[in-house]
C-alpha cells in the first residue's frame, strides 16, 4: 500500500517512528514533511497530505500533531477526505469499516508509539463494509 505521512513539529518523532515501521511492514512511504522540529503550521500540512490522498496519488494517509485535532480539521476540509481522529485500534477499525476513512490522525502528546503502531495497523487491515455505509459515506462528500 502507498501511504502518505504529514506532521507538525510537535510530531515529528512519532512521524519518523510510524514511517520506519511501515516501510518495515512493506508499505511505500511519502513523507510529505516537514524534516526538521522548527516550528511550521499544523494547517500546511493537512492540506498538503488532504490533497494527495484526495487526489488518488496516495492509498491511505496519516496525520499528526501535538493533539491531533488541527491537523485533523486542516485535512476533513477537503471533501474527499474522511480524517478519523483516534486513540485506540477500535476506533481506527471502525472508521475505516464503517466510515471509509482515508486519513488516520492521531495526537503525539497523547498517543505513545505502540498504541499509535496499533491504531496504524488496525486502520490498514480493515476494509470498508459498504452496504448501508456506503450512502452515508457519500452524503459526508456530498452533503445536499
């Protein structure tokens, strides 16, 4: 699977740990930034990660700031994206089974390396159920 990563400065660790382990996992990686702990702005980041997801270029994306909601907010403002900000594997699961979510975020100050690896893997072995799902997903796109 291609997956694209983006974080702020305040996540820059845990962004170099979850890149590692998904290369290790077999993944290809896009780090899209940023490459140093100076200070740079959560909402570049969404975007910049929101738009290669949106655009097909990427299969899957992970966001990352200190909290998680910012960079959160920045990327669920393309409509293409479905961010799920999460802090256990349940919630990883289920927004990907239920909510086709393609961007998994989570909080460096608030998550520790093993659970986010876990809440990372949940979020890439589960598929979308559709069904039932499937028309509510399309009205987050599409809300009229």
């Amino acid at each position: 699977m291609k997956i694209a990563i983006a974080s702020d400065h305040a996540a820059l660790a845990l962004k170099s740990e979850l890149r590692e382990w998904l290369i290790e996992q077999g993944h290809e990686v896009a780090d899209l930034g940023p490459e140093s702990a100076e200070s740079v702005d959560y909402p570049d980041f969404g975007y910049l990660l929101a738009s290669v997801v949106a655009e097909g270029t990427v299969d899957r994306g992970v966001a990352l700031c200190g909290s998680g909601l910012g960079i959160s907010m920045a990327a669920n403002r393309n409509p293409a994206v479905r961010c799920a900000l999460v802090s256990e594997p349940l919630s990883a699961s289920l927004a990907r089974e239920h909510n086709d979510a393609n961007i998994i975020a989570m909080g460096a100050r608030l998550t520790g390396s093993d659970m986010a690896k876990a809440c990372l893997a949940a979020f890439l072995d589960t598929e979308f159920a559709g069904g039932r799902h499937q028309r509510r997903v399309d009205k987050l796109s599409n809300p009229s």
